[in-house]
C-alpha cells in the first residue's frame, strides 16, 4: 500500500532520501525552513510550506537534523505519530560537545582529556602553561562552521597557539565556548555507526570513514564533509566498546534513527571525539546506494519499532560530493558569479550511483538551486574497496557542471587504516 512520508528540514539536507521514496512510488511532502534552500528539490520532491498542516495527512514524518528537531519529534511521537527522529536529550549529545563527553563516561566509554574555555586569553595561558598537541573545537552553534575546527600537529602546541590568537581577533563574538582536545598520535580516525528502532540497534552496523578537507591528500581547509568511505559489518569490537554500551540511555529515550560515534584509534584504546545523532551528510546518500531494503520501507519499519534486519549490498562502499565555488566559504558574489543556475549535464541518460544535494529542475533540465555549493554525491559499490573507487571514478566521467570540484582519493585510507584496525583486532566480529 502506499504511504504518506512528511520530510522536515532546516536546509534540504534530506531532498535525496525523499526523492528516492518518491521513485519508489509513495507519496511525499517536503518542508524547507531556511529561505535560501526553498528550491532544492523542485521538480524532483512536492513541497510544502507549513508541515505541522500536514501531520494528520503523514503516515511517517521524517526529521532530518538536530538543534530543536529531538524535541519537535519526541513531541509528535508522544501524541503517536510515526516519526524518525530524535529528541532533546540526542539533539544534546551531539550539539553540547562537554555534554556528549559527560555522556560518554557516564557510560563507562574511554574519553580523551579535554580543556572547555568561554574566553580566549584563558585558553592561550593554558596551552603556554601546558605546552602540547591540542585540537580546538568550538561548541554550540560555533561547531557548524567546520573550518573553524583546528588540528594541532605541532609537539609543544605552537601552532594552536598561533590559531588561538588569530580567533580571539575575528571569531570571538561567533565562538562563544570551545574545547581543546588533547591530540592522539598515530591514531586512525574511524566511526561506528546504527540504526536504532526505539527499543534496539538494528543490524548490521556502519563502519565509516570521513575526509573533511578539501584536496585530495587531506589538504587544504576543513570542509564539513568531501567524501566518506564505509562497509556494513555484524557488530565487533569497536561498536561494542562505544556505541552498544549507549542502548539503555536510546531505549529509554525512545530514539528513533541514526546514532554515530567518530573516534580515534590506536593501540592503547577506542578514543571517542564526538556524536552525530541524525542521519550523516553524504552519509546516508552512501547508505541508501549499498541498501536492499526499499527506502519507504526501512523508514516505515524503523518508525514503527519493528526489530527486523537491514539487507545491504556486501563489500565496500563509498561517495564523494560534487562541489561548485565557494564552497566551502559564503561568499554569495562569487556564488552567482560562477555557479547560480548553472546547468548540470549528464553525457548519458545514467543516473546510477547519483544522489542529490542542492538541485532543481528547470524547464526539465537539472540545474543547481540553493546556496551551498554541495551539489550531487556520486556513490559507488564494490567488492573491494578499489573496485568501488573505480566505479565512482567511472560515474563521475559522465557529468559535467561548470566549475565542479571533488576528491577522487576517497577510500584510499583504507589500506594503511585497515591493517591497523585488524591487527588491533577492533573489526572482529563479536
């Protein structure tokens, strides 16, 4: 039977998810806060402007961020809605970062030192007093402008301190707390990721690994996302040291959703750094390529609490974003200078692997709509990870945009990241 999917977003982070529940021959409406996002999605996704007008029309209502949606879905699940969501408890961990801390080791989780400071005369004092390798991290709204996370790789933190001065000039009015992290050395930087149904973690669980900088090489400035690389896995070692000893805190919750943990590794220990409690960005654009289990329906079975089993292709699984300037600045000159309205060209009538970000349809063509120059996410499936990164090479060839950039390197990582990891033993199946 059809359904009636109800899409809530901020700023069209979720416009690929619905689309494919529209392919698949349901019905959907989508709602986008933010001004500048409004077109995203037209001609792929029907819109609307008030979703609250729509809930007695919904079947599942789909939240697809935090800051405030925990608390708009706990709400709505409570009146008994179906809703994929989280709540104002989820939406903390991952925007307070002291909280999502505190939480890790009330759950008996291996943390890593961390300093919280409100003013940046108080932080410089204590890297001088301290010298060392830090890793600074804004919190609060601070956080969602990734260039501003800083990782230290001087010994006597010099660098950090150089960066500490620089903000206290320019950023002090936008960042009003932050973290200094103490740095792990020679760690491999990997997240353990679930879905989770109300009650439990529903299986297999994601492995994935994030490149956050903009060139190829892990160059250039923090983006919040280039590409990520993943396979799914039964769960092991490095999901039950973290996110597994969470189920009781998400059960009772009633969280319904994605829930991951990025940590660093190495052979003294899990270091967790940080939640994301939604879907990831491009993430679930990956997830979705490698599922077998119809969009509509894991959405409608994760909604209504059913324990059943996530089918995904085996093997491995990666995607990159198509990016167009500035991106990753805001410079809304240089946007309609070089990428408004640009047309977005595919050789041949091959949409495989293909995931939208910011798109419309205009006059049946594609072209770019909104403001943050992500474009498309272009995912690949293989049984090894260099067949997967041949694939997504291969797709990449047949689309043209005018100025598009990307990295072609995803997943290479793996072959240095994945020797470490086994001969650790934090992949072993348990």
């Amino acid at each position: 039977m059809k359904k009636n999917f109800l899409f809530v977003s901020f700023d069209a982070l979720i416009t690929d998810t619905a689309w494919q529940v529209v392919k698949e021959g349901h019905r959907v409406k989508y709602a986008i806060d933010a001004k500048d996002s409004r077109d995203v999605g037209d001609g792929f996704v029907p819109k609307v402007k008030n979703w609250q007008d729509e809930l007695n029309w919904a079947d599942v209502v789909v939240f697809d961020d935090v800051l405030g949606h925990g608390k708009l879905a706990e709400s709505l699940r409570k009146k008994g809605k179906l809703v994929v969501g989280g709540t104002a408890y989820t939406d903390r961990l991952e925007d307070d970062r002291s909280f999502g801390q505190a939480e890790l080791k009330r759950h008996a989780i291996k943390t890593l030192p961390y300093y919280e400071f409100n003013y940046f005369d108080d932080a410089i004092k204590f890297v001088k007093a301290h010298p060392g390798a830090y890793v600074i991290k804004p919190s609060g709204e601070a956080q969602n402008i990734k260039k501003l996370l800083f990782v230290g790789q001087e010994e006597h933190g010099e660098d950090v301190l150089r960066v500490l001065e620089a903000y206290r000039k320019t950023w002090s009015q936008e960042i009003k707390e932050f973290q200094l992290q103490k740095k792990v050395s020679s760690g491999v930087e990997v997240a353990v990721g679930a879905f989770f149904n109300g009650q439990k973690f529903i299986y297999p669980i994601n492995i994935n690994f994030e490149h956050k900088k903009l060139f190829p090489g892990d160059l250039g400035v923090a983006t919040g996302e280039m590409g990520t690389s993943m396979f799914w896995s039964k769960p092991n070692r490095l999901f039950n040291e973290t996110l597994k000893k969470m189920e009781p805190t998400l059960q009772q919750e009633n969280y319904v959703g994605y829930i991951d943990i990025n940590c660093i590794i190495n052979g003294q220990g899990i270091y967790p750094l940080e939640f994301t409690s939604r879907f990831g960005y491009p993430t679930i654009h990956i997830q979705s390529e490698s599922m077998i289990t119809p969009m509509n329906e894991f959405l409608l079975k994760l909604a209504n609490g059913e324990d059943f089993e996530l089918k995904t292709k085996p093997g491995f699984h990666l995607g990159t974003r198509i990016v167009v300037p500035p991106f990753p600045y805001n410079d809304k000159k240089t946007y309609d200078t070089f990428s408004k309205d640009n047309a977005i060209i595919f050789k041949k009538p091959n949409l495989e692997g293909i995931h939208l970000k910011d798109v419309k349809l205009k006059k049946g063509e594609w072209t770019i709509a909104g403001e943050s120059g992500v474009i498309l996410v272009v995912a690949a499936s293989g049984k090894t990870m260099k067949q997967a990164q041949a694939q997504m090479r291969h797709r990449i060839k047949n689309i043209m945009i005018p100025n598009m950039y990307y990295r072609i390197d995803i997943g290479d990582r793996w072959y240095e990241d994945s020797d470490k990891l086994h001969s650790w033993g934090y992949l072993r199946e348990v």
